[in-house]
C-alpha cells in the first residue's frame, strides 16, 4: 500500500492560479523522497497542499489509500499524516518535555518521551530547558519529536536544515532514515543541502517553477550530479527515469 500518493495535483494561494502544477508523487511505508529545487520553486507551498492546508486546484492526495479533502487539514491529521513546519511551531515557553506531551494522543506519554530520547539523545539532557531557549538544532530535534510522538503514517519535514549548520543536519538525517524504516514511515523532506539529502533517502525529485522537472533514485543521482545542477538551472531533465 502506497504512504501518500499526489496525483495532478495543482494548488496555490489564489483560486484558479496554481503556482504548483501538476505534481505526481507517490512516497511508499518505509520509503524517504527529498524534495530539492531552487528558492522560490514551490516547495512549501507543496508541502501545505499535501497536508492540506492549501486547497487542490486539480488533482487528489491519499494517505495510506484514502483521499484527503481539498483545504481539508483534519482530513490529512486523521489519516495518519503529520506536518513539521519551516518554523517548527514548538511551544517557546514550554519544556521539551511539555512541548512533547502535548503531542501524544493514546498512549502514554512517558513512554512516548522515552522514545523520543531514544532517537535524540542530547534533547533527554533539556528535558526541562524551555523550548526558547535550545539551540536552532535542538528545536529542529524538538519539533521533529513532536512529530513522533503521533505516530505518523506520512512525516513532511519542510526545510529540515534552516539555520543548521551541515554537521548538525548529518545528525539528525539518519534519524529520520531509521524512523522510516523501524516505524514503516513515508518520509518526504525539503532539503537544501543536496550532498547530505541524497545520501539517505531513497528517490529525489526536482521542483523548479512549480513543477517536478526530476526525479529519479538518490543513488542515481548521486553518480551524476550534474543532472540536479542542469535542472535547477531549467535544462532540459528529460533523462530523468521512467
């Protein structure tokens, strides 16, 4: 069974003038695709269409088979899909622990912090530092965790590095790479750092002006990165694989 599956679909923030068109991506349990491409390219606006807080001009998204309603985010929450935001939206005055807490629905929630710790040892040591005031990766750690916690069938991670330097994004990759796996998770990042982003996920795709112009495995890519250089330049990408 497919993870999250978009099929067409053409979304935007004012009706009839999508300004992300025709997008068809399927992300399977267990599988991670990085969303690369330019600034400007479309890729959050993507991200909110997927998890429903924009609506489908054209085109569906489905999580786990089943379809997720335009402009519908309770829709997209209900089927097991879980947004981490470019801005992380974490309780600033709020502990880690609180911050985590919050999130947890059905379960208990100290075994819910636990395996959160388990995944970001360094948070178990801020587990009563106010949010506000860890550092920019271990609010990213936080808000990841937070993720976590709800037991997602779809995690969408938008801008995982922002603020990050390269070496605390080489941390936090091989988390989300595990979680994909362990929890048969469909994992999808927004991601500019492209060295470190193919070299966990599984599939790469390219948007540049609102629209996938490549995709392909990491792997692939990878061996001839001048492919995701000529399309982020708009070169033709029509080697991209079938």
């Amino acid at each position: 069974m497919t993870g999250l599956e978009c099929a067409d679909l053409s979304t935007g923030y004012i009706s009839q003038r999508p300004c992300v068109r025709h997008v068809n991506l399927t992300v399977a349990p267990g599988e991670v695709l990085c969303i690369l491409g330019p600034n400007g390219s479309g890729k959050t606006t993507l991200l909110l269409a997927l998890s429903g807080l924009l609506p489908q001009f054209d085109g569906q998204v489905r999580v786990g088979g089943h379809a997720i309603g335009s402009g519908r985010p309770r829709d997209a929450v209900r089927s097991g899909l879980v947004l981490v935001p470019d801005d992380r939206s974490l309780f600033r005055k709020l502990t880690v622990e609180q911050n985590l807490k919050l999130a947890v629905r059905g379960r208990s929630k100290s075994e819910a912090v636990a395996e959160v710790y388990a995944y970001f040892p360094a948070l178990a040591k801020r587990g009563k530092v106010a949010a506000g005031r860890l550092s920019g990766g271990e609010q990213q750690m936080l808000a990841i965790g937070r993720a976590i916690v709800q037991r997602p069938k779809v995690l969408l991670i938008d801008e995982l590095s922002m603020g990050l330097a390269p070496v605390i994004v080489s941390e936090i990759l091989p988390v989300l790479r595990t979680l994909a796996e362990q929890q048969q998770m469909a994992v999808v990042i927004v991601e500019q750092h492209v060295h470190l982003a193919l070299g966990m996920a599984d599939r790469a795709a390219v948007l540049v002006h609102g629209e996938v112009v490549l995709e392909d495995s990491a792997a692939a890519l990878r061996a001839d990165p001048a492919r995701v250089e000529r399309a982020y330049l708009g070169a033709d990408a029509s080697a991209q694989a079938s």
